[in-house]
C-alpha cells in the first residue's frame, strides 16, 4: 500500500474509535455469531477487527483470537471489550499485506466487513489462505456492489463509497475457487451495528471450507 494512503487510512480509523462509544457497537456480527456457534473452538484470525467486537466474541466462545488492524485506537477499545467481557486476545496493529502469520495456523478467518482497496484485495484474500488450515473455515459478510444504492438513500448505513472496494458473488468465487462453499449468496440485510451500521445494506455472504 501506497504509504501516505496508509497514513491516511490509518488517521481515518483512529479518529473514528477516538469518538466516545464504540462505532460499531460491542455486540457481534449476527452471521458471524450464527456460523461461529456452530463450530469447535479452536484458533481464528481476525482481519481488520476495528474495536474488537467479534474477535472478543470469539474469545467469549472459548476460542484463541487474533485480531489484527490500522488502528492503535481499535486496539485500545478492543483491550478494554476484552477486559470488560472478561477474556482475552491477540491483538497486532499494522497494515495486512506486511503482518505475517505462521502458515495453516488457523482454523477459521473472520472477514466481517473487511473492505480492501481494489488493487489488494484478491492479494489479501489469496495471502490470508496461506494462514488457514486444511479444511479450515473462512467467514464473510460484506458489502455488496449493490450496497451503494442503499448507501446514497441512507448515508447512515456505511460502507466504502468506490465501487471496486465492494463485492460481488463472482469476485468471492474467484479468489477462493477451489474452496467447498457452504454458503454463497447475496442478500438484503437490516443492519443494527452501533452508530456507522444503521439501516438496510446489500451484502454478501459467504462460507467456505479449505481444501484438505
């Protein structure tokens, strides 16, 4: 990433979780909560956590979480959801493309409204694989295409504004082509996320299952 683009994204975030209360609330993504209930604890890697509601959910659950983003302010208000919920986590700040994992060390990856600019985010998608076991589970939920008419009715409501940073079902089959989806669909979805998550987004929503 272009490193004034970095900075400025960074300043972005951290001015965001520097406001009193927390952005997008502390409770957790309901399709993540939906899926991550399903599952054996075990280890998961959360991109772009923010303030850590769904990583320390995680966390609740009995499960190893690792969270990682931009912000030093997410951390800090991911530490103190943590602390407050009474569990804890990993928590690294940086920009994805320059962390490093160790290979097929997870067992899930939570991609919860992780939106990438539109020259990386196949690189990331791909990159992140490589950390995820055999077999092992990615769970999605993101902003559609078509979530930009939705956002320009209700500003309220969130979401990247460029197009390319969005999603479409094609684009997902794409950058995990060889993996078993469990679930692929696009949907119309009435969002409830704290004070940046209010109101009907199109999304799409995708599990899917690493080769063995």
């Amino acid at each position: 990433m272009n490193e004034s683009k970095n900075d400025a994204d960074k300043k972005r975030w951290d001015n965001r979780y520097e406001e009193s209360g927390f952005a997008y609330g502390k409770e957790p993504n309901l399709f993540f909560k939906e899926w991550l209930q399903k599952l054996a604890p075990g280890s998961i890697l959360m991109p772009a956590d923010g303030e850590g509601r769904n990583g320390v959910y995680a966390a609740t659950l009995n499960w190893e979480a690792t969270a990682c983003d931009l912000s030093e302010t997410g951390k800090l208000k991911a530490l103190e959801l943590a602390k407050e919920k009474q569990v804890s986590i990993t928590y690294i700040v940086g920009d994805l493309e320059k962390l490093e994992f160790e290979q097929e060390s997870f067992d899930v990856i939570g991609l919860i409204y992780a939106h990438f600019s539109a020259d990386r985010k196949s690189m990331l998608h791909k990159k992140l694989q490589g950390y995820l076991k055999p077999g092992g589970l990615i769970i999605m939920e993101a902003f559609s295409k078509a979530h930009l008419d939705f956002n320009a009715i209700n500003p309220k409501v969130g979401g990247p504004k460029e197009v390319d940073m969005l999603f479409s079902i094609a684009e997902i089959k794409a950058d995990f082509e060889n993996y078993e989806p469990l679930l692929l669909e696009e949907r119309i979805v009435a969002l409830e996320e704290g004070k940046y998550h209010i109101g009907q987004g199109a999304v799409i929503r995708f599990v899917g299952r690493k080769p063995m």
